[in-house]
C-alpha cells in the first residue's frame, strides 16, 4: 500500500531514486513506526511522515518521524554515536533515562597556560521560563578557565571568545536572547549529540561534542520540536554550579546575569 511519506531532495540524492520510490509504495517502508522526534507512534498509511537519514563515516540509518514533528532530512552524526543509537533502538546496549536536568561529559576545551590539564565543558539540559513560554536551554560551565588558543596569559576568556562568535551577556533572564544562526544544537535519535558551530566553507564543525549521546527530557524535546530553536546559557568556571533542578539553576542563572558573567544566545534546532 502506498506510504504517505516525505523524500527530501537531499534524502533521495543519498539513498537514490530506485529506493525512494520504493519506499513511497510501501516496499521497505513500515506501516506504524515510532517518531524518532517525540518517539510516539505514527503510521505512515495515515499521516503524513517524514523520511530522515543518519548518516556516518561508514553506516546510514533510515528512521521515521511525523511530518509535523520535522521535515525530511540529512542528519549528519559519527559513526560511533550512529552505532549506538542503532544498538538503543534495537534494544541492545540501552541507556537509561535520566531526569532533567542532567549534565553531560563533554570535550577538553583549551586549559589556562601552566595548568597541566584540559579544562572541560560541562552542559545541562533544562527548561527555561522565559516571559510566558518555556523554552529548552543548555547551559554550559568549563570546570576551568578557558584561554585564547595561543595565549600566554592566565586571564579566562571564555565569554569574551563566545561574545566574538556572535553570543551577547545576558542582562535579564526574562528576555530572550538574540538569534545565532551560525550555530546548532545536534538532537539525533532523541538525545544531544553535539553543538555545531561554523566552519570552512560554510560547513559546521563541533564545538561540544558528547562522549555519550546525552538523553532529553520528554518536555525538553517536545519544546525543541515546537521552535525549532534551543537557547545556549554560558558561564564561567563556578558561575553556576551543579543545579539538580530547574528552578534552581534558573536562580544560577539569574545571579550569574546580575554578575554580569552570563551569555546566551538562540540557536537552531539540527536533526531530531
């Protein structure tokens, strides 16, 4: 039976033409699948569904997910966050769920001069109320100070490095922040897998990138899903602190922007 299903031009180019027309009459398409944005179920014989594609360094995954969750895609991931998405699908290997918000191990950033060891990115997932709306946040904090690359000096300059990339101090937690659309958060299978920022030739390039795909909240996603924006909090070492709720590291960050030691920015939503 035909599919209603979506085939972007991208989606197509990498899987070809004879295997998007036969997954749009029902060969090798399923009829009931889960959503792999808000991973409720859908039936691609009622709805209309989107085909999207990830694609790794040896290894593509075909997965489904309601046409009004996201649109059909090319969701660029490393073969070994592909991996272990497919063994979390499959049932192999699962990782459990943890509630929100959760920090994430993340990769060395560059340590002060004479430290002796790598500094490291630190990011939390939680909701934001900002004016009336709950918004999905990722708030992040090196457990150092973080130099220029090349620098001699002792000075962190975390927030001035992000300020230069298009990030702006936060003044009122209650406004949102300005719009950088040069950066993206990677939610691929349901979890965070990275922050992209740009890179040559209009590609992007990762500035966080998980040691394990963090798992999200429900609340999270579906946010995500509904703006396709996700808000970026950055602070320096000690700034905020391990906060194992929301309301409590909305008080984090609210003293961090009395202090002045608070950027943010919006950025889009990559992937699902």
């Amino acid at each position: 039976m035909p599919r209603m299903l979506d085939v972007s031009a991208d989606v197509r180019a990498e899987i070809g033409d004879e295997e998007a027309d036969r997954l749009l009459v029902g060969d090798g398409a399923p009829g009931n699948y889960d959503c792999t944005s808000c991973r409720t179920p859908g039936d691609s014989e009622q709805e209309r569904t989107s085909t999207v594609l990830f694609v790794g360094e040896e290894t593509a995954v075909l997965a489904f997910a309601h046409a009004t969750c996201i649109p059909s895609q090319v969701v660029p991931v490393s073969e070994e966050q592909l991996q272990g998405a497919v063994r979390s699908i499959t049932g192999e290997d699962p990782a459990p769920r943890p509630p929100a918000p959760e920090p994430a191990p993340a990769a060395p950033a560059a340590p002060a001069p004479g430290g002796g060891r790598q500094a490291t990115l630190g990011i939390t997932c939680g909701l934001v109320l900002v004016g009336d709306e709950l918004r999905p946040a990722l708030v992040v904090e090196p457990d150092g100070p973080i130099v220029r690359p090349g620098s001699t000096s002792q000075q962190d300059e975390f927030l001035t490095l992000l300020m230069e990339q298009g990030f702006r101090q936060v003044e009122d937690v209650n406004q949102l922040p300005v719009m950088n659309h040069g950066w993206s958060a990677l939610l691929a299978m349901g979890k965070l897998h990275a922050v992209l920022q740009p890179g040559n030739a209009g590609s992007q390039a990762a500035w966080w990138q998980a040691h394990q795909p963090l798992p999200v909240s429900d609340g999270w996603r579906q946010a995500a899903t509904k703006t396709q924006t996700v808000l970026m909090y950055a602070a320096p070492a000690g700034a905020i602190g391990h906060q194992p709720r929301e309301d409590l590291m909305r008080t984090a960050l609210e003293k961090a922007a009395r202090n002045g030691a608070l950027v943010a920015a919006v950025m889009p939503l990559a992937g699902t």
